[in-house]
C-alpha cells in the first residue's frame, strides 16, 4: 500500500489507517496525515494577502458565514453581519451591493474551497486504490468542514432550501463540479468490483452525502466527539455498508498535541 501525507495547516497531525482481511493480503497505510486547527476565525493580520480591501472583504464573509450558519438567509440581516465582522454596515455595500450577493459569495466560497481542497488530496496522495480513495475524501472533506464549521452550515442551510431561487441557481455550477468528483470516487469503486452487487451507485452518494452534511451540521469543537473520531467513524459506517471485502479500520494514531486540541 502507498503511505498518504498531506499537510494543511501546521496545529496537529493525525493519522488513521485500514487493514484488509479476510482472504486478502494483510496491509496497513495511512491513509491521512492531516492537519488542523481550531475552528476559530483568525486574526486580521493573517488576511493582508491583497491590502486592506481584501483583508476586509475576507471579515465581512466571514462573519456573514458566521451569522448564515446561526440564522439562515431569512434571518440574516447585514447589520448583524457588521457587528460580527466589526466594522459599520455600511461600509459592507463597498464590496458586495445587498444581501444575496454576499450569501452567495459565502456558498460558492465554501464549495470552491471543498472542491480544489479534495482535488489537491487526492492527487497529492496518489493511491489507486478506490475504497481508500474514498476514504480519504470522506477525511478530507469532514476535516476541512471542522475547519470552517460556520461555511458548512451556511450551506447546509442552502441546501435545505434558505436562500432565494437566484441565490440557489448562482451556486448550481459550483455544486455540480464538486459532486462529479464524489460521483468518479463512487463509479470507480463499483468499477473495480468493491461495491457490493445491489448498491446503486446514485443512491450511495446521496447517502454519503447526506450522511456527511448531517454529521457537520451538529459537531462542534469542544462538545462533539474529537475531528479524529468522528471521522473514523463515518469512514468506518459509510464504507463498510458500500464494500463487498471485509475491512477492518485500525484505532485512531493521535499525537499529545492532537488530543490536546480536540
């Protein structure tokens, strides 16, 4: 098996592995090495990347993905935004000219961010093998919503259909980009004879998604169970209802300093 590493942020390394039985050759990889901080907006410093403009348009979205995750579109109000964001509401309509706009630039960021994300693991990993492909997608994509918790369920509440008709359609090219690659992940796999005979491959990524979206939608830094954990545990439930091979996830590798931040 090919050893996986990738480097997010330099706060914590966590590694999770597999084992193949059961008639198959007995192999351990990682099968990510990835690091992670706290869910925690960071200071406007670390924004400076493009002059202030750029620091404060990075506040304002932000701080409307903050105030999208608690309320939704509905109970958004720009002026709540500039109270998260710090600054006078509106000076928010120097970057964006009303409300849809900015809930928009949340969702298409949250999702473009997904997308080039689990397309940078994937090919930085480089294993050929499907299932751990898709583990690693189902790593990656939990680990980086534990990152941005508040642009996750910005989304969710999307998706679930709190935003205007044309909110949702300015978000449909981002969506399907991100949802071709689940869609390869899936049809690989069931290509390669690892899927068991009667699963539908539509059906199990809207179960994977689904699945997903509802596990990010609840967790939360210091009162869920720890990232590492959970997302072991959505490896294990997801992918061992899809495989026709018996697999088996080793315990979770966490070092001190990961612990301490879970």
């Amino acid at each position: 098996m090919k050893t996986a590493s990738r480097v997010v942020n330099d706060e914590c390394a966590i590694r999770s592995a597999w084992t193949i039985g059961k008639g198959h050759e007995v192999a351990k990889s990682e099968v990510s090495t990835i690091k992670l901080s706290r869910a925690t907006r960071a200071p406007l410093s670390t924004y400076e990347v493009g002059g202030k403009a750029a620091a404060t348009r990075k506040r304002i979205l932000d701080a409307a993905a903050e105030v999208l995750a608690e309320r939704g579109f509905s109970g958004m109000r720009l002026s709540d935004v500039g109270e998260v964001a710090g600054i006078q509401a509106p000076a928010i309509y120097y970057h964006f000219s009303n409300k849809e706009e900015l809930a928009v630039e949340v969702f298409v960021t949250g999702l473009v961010r997904s997308r080039t994300n689990l397309d940078d693991v994937l090919k930085e990993f480089g294993t050929d093998d499907p299932l751990e492909r898709l583990a690693l997608a189902i790593d990656a994509h939990l680990r980086l919503c534990a990152r941005y918790p508040e642009y996750t369920r910005a989304w969710i509440h999307r998706i679930a259909g709190g935003a205007p008709d044309h909110a949702q359609e300015q978000c449909r090219a981002d969506e399907r980009a991100y949802t071709r690659i689940w869609t390869r992940l899936i049809a690989d796999a069931k290509a390669a004879g690892l899927l068991r005979d009667e699963v539908d491959p539509k059906v199990a990524q809207q179960l994977i998604s689904g699945g997903l979206n509802s596990l990010v939608a609840t967790w939360r830094v210091g009162r869920s169970a720890p990232v590492d954990s959970f997302i072991v545990s959505a490896q294990v439930i997801l992918l061992s209802g899809l495989s026709c091979e018996a697999r088996e996830w080793s315990r979770l590798e966490m070092d001190r300093e990961a612990q301490a931040l879970s």
